[in-house]
C-alpha cells in the first residue's frame, strides 16, 4: 500500500526517528502505525547495542527535590557529545528520570530501568527509544538519594554540569541549604570537616610537606612547626567548615553554621564526566580517512 506523508510525519512524532526510517517501518507493516512503533524500537534497540561501547562523558547532572524538603535526588545521565547534552529531549528525560527516582526510591541502575514513566513507558524502554532517536550512546551512570530525616534537604545545580544535595539540620533560615550546597559546588571541599579527610590523603600531604620543609636546612622542630601549619591550611582549605563562604569571604562556612544553629551532615557532589575517560576527536584524521575511504 501506498505511504503517506502524513503517517510518515505522526510515526516521527511519536517516535523521533529519521523519515526514511518512518517509511520503511511502515512500508513492512502495511501502514499499521502501533507495529511500525514496534519495530522501530526493536531496530532501536539494536542499534542502541551498538552504540553502548562508545564513550559517554558528556551529559548532565538532574535534580530532584521533594515539596516537604525531606528527600531530594541527584542523578548523571551521559552522552557522548555536548551537542546532545544541550538537547531538549536529552535534557527532559534525565529530569523525567530524576523525578522518577524520586517518586520510586529505586535501589540501583537495574531496578531504576523498570520505573514507569508519565509516558506509560518504562524507564528502559524510553532509554533505548531515546538513543534510536538522538543516535548516540546514552548511559544512566549513577544517583543519589538524600533522605532529610529530621533535618532539610536542599540542593543546587550550577548549569547542568554540577549538581550537589545537603542535609542541614537545626536551622530555620531560609535558603541556608541552597546557599551552602551553592558553596559546595563552587569550592569543592574534600569533606565537611577534619574527621572526613581521608588518612591517606592526609599522609600524602604530609610527606610532601616534610620533604619541602627538610630541604630548608631548618631544625627538625623548626621544620615540624612548618609541617603542621601547612596541614593546617591544607584542612582549612579542604573541609567545608574551614573554607570561606563564596558569598562572603570574611567568615568560614563553619562560622555561618554555628551562626544559625545548624549542621551539615552529608553532602553530594556530582559532575558531569567525573572520573571518566574523555573522547578526543582528531577532525583532521578523520577527515583524511573518510576521503581515503571514499
């Protein structure tokens, strides 16, 4: 039979897919728009295996954020070109995902994939119609639940490539979360306090500091008095309490803290491609390649 334009057009609504593969589907189905659906996502779903090797470090980070400020979520979605991250589809289902979340409280990436969606579909299913549709390798890499307990939960996205959630106890003020979780995403800290820093971590620094510091010529307690003002300033510099608050440089975040009252007693930072291996494309090789080829 013969293709309109029209179906062509409602299958690529519903789908995203590109015309001439709107066409075909529905060439093979006789016009039956809900088969042509089905086969575009099982070729989507193959064509999604393909692509599943392929690095994803750019992306977004997705917040998510309860009206009772009791429970808030963090969650990377990657891709593999920052021209998809600014997508507007991309960036709807990783907002849709972080909700998702959210409402679900699911225990990992696995069990995150059977979610339902407000489309009807699963979390999975939409993962994998996405991909057939931008044509990239799309990873859900990780999140964060926060639960607030008996404290708040507030949270702060700078663009969206760094996301970070808090727990503040004991304080009423208003936007003391978010200003603190805004300072995190700024400066960084290793932990909240000096209890945090990792002992390794300390003990490299120590060690850099004592090789520095011997090399003076200076007396071993001259020299173990600079040592310890360096670390000093090492876990000023490190811990969220000992850090200048970005807002107001002339008092620590700690000295906002007991200000008000108030505790931070967990914190989560998250930014996009952290920690993993960044593509590097050489146009030039390519280039040459294709014309090689060609």
């Amino acid at each position: 039979m013969a293709i309109t334009a029209t179906q062509v057009k409602e299958l690529r609504e519903r789908t995203g897919a590109g015309m001439m593969d709107c066409k075909k589907a529905l060439t093979e189905t006789d016009g039956d728009l809900d088969e042509a659906i089905a086969l575009l996502r099982t070729k989507g779903a193959a064509s999604a295996e393909k692509k599943a090797g392929r690095i994803a470090a750019e992306g977004v980070i997705a917040l998510a954020l309860n009206s009772q400020a009791s429970c808030g979520v963090l969650l990377e979605v990657n891709c593999e070109t920052d021209f998809v991250a600014k997508d507007g589809s991309f960036q709807a289902f990783s907002k849709h995902l972080a909700d998702a979340v959210l409402t679900g409280r699911p225990e990992d990436i696995a069990a995150l994939g059977q979610l339902v969606l407000p489309s009807g579909e699963t979390v999975e299913t939409a993962h994998q119609t996405l991909i057939a549709k931008i044509g990239e390798n799309i990873a859900i890499r990780r999140f964060q639940i926060t639960e607030g307990g008996a404290g708040e939960v507030a949270g702060y996205t700078h663009g969206t490539r760094i996301g970070v959630l808090i727990n503040v106890s004991g304080s009423q003020e208003v936007g003391l979360g978010r200003d603190i979780a805004m300072h995190v995403a700024a400066s960084r800290p290793v932990s909240i306090d000096e209890q945090g820093i990792p002992a390794e971590m300390l003990q490299r620094e120590r060690d850099i500091y004592s090789a520095q510091a011997a090399e003076s010529g200076k007396s071993a307690d001259i020299v173990e008095k600079m040592v310890e003002g360096k670390i000093r300033k090492f876990l000023k510099e490190n811990t969220l309490v000992g850090q200048p608050f970005v807002k107001d440089p002339d008092t620590t975040v700690g000295d906002l803290l007991a200000r008000h009252s108030a505790t931070v007693t967990s914190v989560c930072r998250f930014e996009v491609g952290e920690g993993l291996e960044k593509r590097v494309d050489d146009f030039v090789s390519e280039v040459m390649a294709q014309a090689q080829a060609g």
